[in-house]
C-alpha cells in the first residue's frame, strides 16, 4: 500500500497502531484534493449559470486560496487537534458554498479555504513529523493521494454537471469528508506527540537565506500548479477543436501525471539525488508549459498536458521535505505552508486580470511560465548557498 511507504521507518510494534489512521489521513488528503480543484473543474458551467467573466472568476480563486494561506497560519503545536478543527471548518465551509451564492460567493470561498489550508497543512505536518526517516518519500507518497482527488475531480465534475447544479459538488464533498473524519477522530492515540516540536527551526544567516529560498518556490510552485490546473478546462474549452471532451480529458490527464509522478519519486531518488530531481523538474516544466500554450492539436496538448504534470509532480514535496528539516519540524514552518498557499492565490488572480486585461487566456497562462523560470533561478542559488552552508558545517 503507498502509505505503507512512511510506515517503514517506524518500529514492528508502531506499524500496527499506526498504518491504518495514517491510511486515513491519506484518503482525507486526497479529499482536499478534490476540494482544491473542485472549482476550476465547475467553472465553465459556473461561467455560464453565474455570468462570470474571467476576472471574477480570478477573484473567486484569490478568496479560495487566501483563505487557504491563513488556514494554514492557524496550525498550532497540537497537529491533530489543529486537523481535527480543519475538518469541522472544511465540511461546514462546502456546505456554505453549496448552498449560497450572489455578494456572499467571495466570503463562503475564502471560508470554504480557510478549512482546506488547516486540514492540509496540519495533515502534512502530522505525516512529516510522524514519518522522520523517510520524510521525502512519506510526502511525495501524501501529495500523490493530494493529486490522486485532484485527476478524479474533472472527470467527476463533468458527469455531474450534466444532470444537477454543479455547486451541490461540495454537498458530496462535505458528506465525504465527514466519513472520513470519524475513523480519524477515533485515532488521537496513534499520533500522540505530533506537533510536539518546540524547536524554532533555522538560525543560521545562510540556513535563514535557504529557508528562504524554498519558501519563495513553494510560493511560486504552489501559484503555478493552481494557474495551469485551474485554467486548464477553461483554456483548452475555448481552443478551436473538435468535441468538448477535450477539456476534461486533458485536465484529468494532467492530474494522473501529477499523482503518477509523486508516486514514482521515491524510487527515481534512488538513481538521482533530490537536488538534481528539483532541477531537472523546474526546467522540463518550464519547457512543457510552453508546449501547452503553442500546441493546437488535441493529442498535443494532451500529451503537453501529461508532461507538465510529471514534471512539476516533485517539485512540491521535495521544497517542503527541505523546509521540515531545516526547520526541525518546528510548527514555525507553518509559514511557509501560508506562504505556498498565498501563491495559490496570488498568481491565478493575476492570470484571470492578464487575460481579462489582454482578451486571451493563452497570454494569461504566461504567469506561470515566469514563474517557472523564477524558480529555476532561485534552485540555482540555493544549491549554491546549500554546497556554502554545508561547508561551514
């Protein structure tokens, strides 16, 4: 099973007491998934039963993942507790948005992802701090189920759209969720300890700049997955090809590559180091978001579509087994986790002003592209002042 991955750094007698909450956490991340993803999936429909136009949509994706950033920020030294309150916010949040809509629609959004930041982050932090020996692939294997809700959701929201309102979604979500978080409300005991770390995590003036760095390209990860994922329906939609299926088949297909490529990390870092993993990512992404905006075919962008999501798939987990560590799981790290989320925010709104602005979507996407060639360049750096740093050491 791939959460027995992390499983395997933990004594006989923990194993047992452990691999099935952590199985559990594992199907409610990849409930976040879905929930992440959710509303870019609804957007074409909601563009019409809304009247939204792309800049308000921007603004819907900004509520969301603002709420997600300062989500994040109320994680406290207790994960599970912490978790246990992203839930209960996660749930009544998808009903809100469910049920209400008009001037309340920004408020329920943010609402609705101030939920997703508490449980995600406190749900990584539990896996994180939990599964210390083998935090990388314990995260690559986390973010994979993340990725796994993320590839069912346009194939789930598109059959749904066809018969009922598409904001009911988050109705099915909450009742989800709600199955969910009952097995694990009953496993404190399994997690007892978790997020017990008071360290404060980096001092060092160079270990700070590396921290940093990371931070910046979560930042910029996080905003470029959201932008590519979230346009994604909408873009490949008003492209001039045949048949509608298109949209949800390339967006599925670019989420499967995600889960596939975060399942496959831990066995690729065995023939190449993290490091070299992180940047061979950044550029093959960079390269493979441009094919996605200059390719006309369907089978071209469906393959460009494939290949941006393998390539940006370890980027994330490999920043924040970084960050974990040279923070010593201090729950001080949650900062960077707001930070990440605030990208989420940030670069989809300025993909929907871009395009609003310019009358083309496909200039829009060009946010993540600098952003992707941002990252480059600060990977670059920080392998520099890492090989410095550990000199001194």
């Amino acid at each position: 099973m791939p959460w027995m991955v992390g499983a395997q750094s933990l004594m006989p007698g923990e194993r047992g007491s452990r691999a099935q909450p952590a199985a559990w956490l594992h199907v409610g991340f990849a409930l976040t998934g879905v929930g992440t993803t959710l509303f870019g999936c609804i957007l074409p429909t909601l563009n019409v039963n809304w009247h939204l136009d792309d800049r308000r949509a921007g603004v819907l994706f900004a509520a969301q993942f603002t709420g997600s950033t300062l989500g994040a920020l109320l994680v406290r030294n207790d994960f599970f507790r912490s978790l246990m309150n992203g839930y209960f916010l996660l749930i009544v949040g998808a009903i809100l948005v469910a049920f209400f809509t008009g001037f309340v629609e920004v408020l329920l959004f943010f609402a609705f992802g101030l939920g997703l930041g508490l449980t995600m982050t406190a749900t990584s932090m539990l896996i994180g701090s939990t599964f210390m020996e083998n935090r990388g692939a314990a995260l690559s294997v986390l973010n994979a189920f993340w990725g796994l809700g993320a590839a069912l959701s346009p194939a789930i929201a598109s059959l749904w759209v066809r018969r009922w309102p598409p904001t009911y979604l988050f109705l099915v979500l909450a009742a989800a969720l709600m199955v969910t978080f009952l097995p694990i409300g009953k496993n404190r005991a399994a997690f007892v300890g978790g997020g017990r770390n008071t360290a404060q995590g980096a001092s060092g003036h160079r270990q700070l700049k590396l921290v940093s760095i990371f931070a910046v390209i979560a930042f910029l990860y996080v905003g470029t997955e959201v932008s590519v994922s979230g346009w994604m329906m909408t873009y490949v939609g008003r492209l001039p090809i045949s048949g509608k299926a298109w949209a949800p088949i390339a967006a599925s297909c670019f989420w499967v590559a995600l889960l596939c490529g975060r399942t496959l990390v831990p066995a690729v870092v065995r023939w190449l180091s993290e490091a070299q993993l992180l940047t061979s990512s950044l550029t093959m992404a960079f390269i493979s978001i441009l094919l996605l905006l200059v390719s006309r075919a369907p089978l071209a962008i469906v393959l460009s579509a494939i290949l941006a999501g393998l390539m940006l798939a370890p980027i994330f987990p490999l920043c924040l087994a970084n960050v974990l560590t040279l923070m010593y799981d201090s729950p001080g790290s949650k900062w960077i986790f707001a930070i990440s989320g605030l990208g989420g925010a940030v670069l989809p709104w300025m993909t929907g002003e871009l395009s609003a602005h310019s009358g083309s979507l496909r200039v829009g996407l060009l946010v993540p592209v600098f952003a992707l060639g941002t990252m480059t360049i600060l990977d670059r750096l920080g392998r520099d002042w890492r090989v410095s740093y550990q000199k001194r050491l």
